[in-house]
C-alpha cells in the first residue's frame, strides 16, 4: 500500500508539473538602426525580458543598460547619444511609456569630440526550443515503472 501511495503521489506531481503553464524561456536580439548620421551603430547580445539588462558597444566602449520592469520587447525603443560639456551618455527610450534608461557618461578628452547618432531599437525573439509535455509525461510515467521493478526486486521476498 505504501508503495502505490508514492507511485500516485508522483505521478500526480509529474502530471501537476506538465499541465503547469510554460514559462518564457525566449530570448530576444537587440537591434539597432541608425536615422540621420551616426559615427557607429551599437551592436549587443542576446537579452532577456523582463527588466534585461543590455550590454552594448559602441565608440569603442562597453557598457550596460538596464531596461525598466515595465518596458516590453514589444514597445517602441529609440537610442540617442547625449553630450554635456566635458562627457557623453548613451540612452535607450521607450516611446510607450517614456521611460529613459541612461547608461554609464564616458569623459571627454581634451581636444576630443564626442560621438553622436540616434535610431530606433527593435527586439526579435529568439525562441528556445523546449520538450513537449506529452514526452515529459511518458518520459515520467516509464521512470515510475522501472523505479517500482527495480524496489520489488531490491525488497527480500517472505518465505
């Protein structure tokens, strides 16, 4: 009795765990464009949402930019350089809910001008590929057999 007790607890766990609703498990790929003149365009990895990080280069620098929890890779994004009079920035905008999201300021040299450029950005996804629910189920249900063969077998047998 006590062995077909677990045996049901796990399967209703394994079936518990199947009929769970998928997280998201994609991954986008930033990319930028540039409008007008820009003296580069910032490339990055691969991000996820929400709230990701993005590790951009650009002008020969590395940075990260945190996106807002509240920014969707769906939202309309634009980047822009910023000046002040001895530093430069790099922002990323979202245009649906206004956020600015501002990275590192980077000092000028004496001499040096800063860089410039603004354009868009867009996220596409990049799915992951994931194990369908019907294989993890049977892939659970033939584990659950070969445990209780092999813990028979393991049990002395009463003469």
């Amino acid at each position: 009795m006590r062995k077909s007790f677990w045996i049901i607890a796990l399967l209703a766990l394994l079936l518990a765990a199947t009929g769970a609703p998928s997280a998201r498990a994609d991954s986008f790929d930033a990319s930028f464009t540039c409008t007008g003149s820009c003296v580069s365009v910032p490339t990055d990895p691969f991000v996820s949402f929400p709230s990701p990080t993005i590790p951009v280069f650009f002008f020969s620098q590395s940075f990260s930019i945190t996106l807002n929890l509240l920014d969707a890779p769906t939202d309309t994004f634009t980047w822009q350089v910023g000046t002040t009079s001895s530093s430069w920035y790099f922002e990323i905008n979202d245009v649906n809910t206004g956020a600015q999201n501002v990275g590192p300021s980077f000092s000028l040299a004496p001499g040096n001008s800063a860089p410039w450029g603004s354009g868009g950005v867009n996220f596409d996804c990049v799915t992951v590929p994931e194990p369908n629910s019907i294989a993890l189920l049977l892939l659970g249900v033939a584990t659950v057999f070969v445990l209780r063969r092999r813990m028979r077998l393991a049990l002395p047998q009463a003469n």
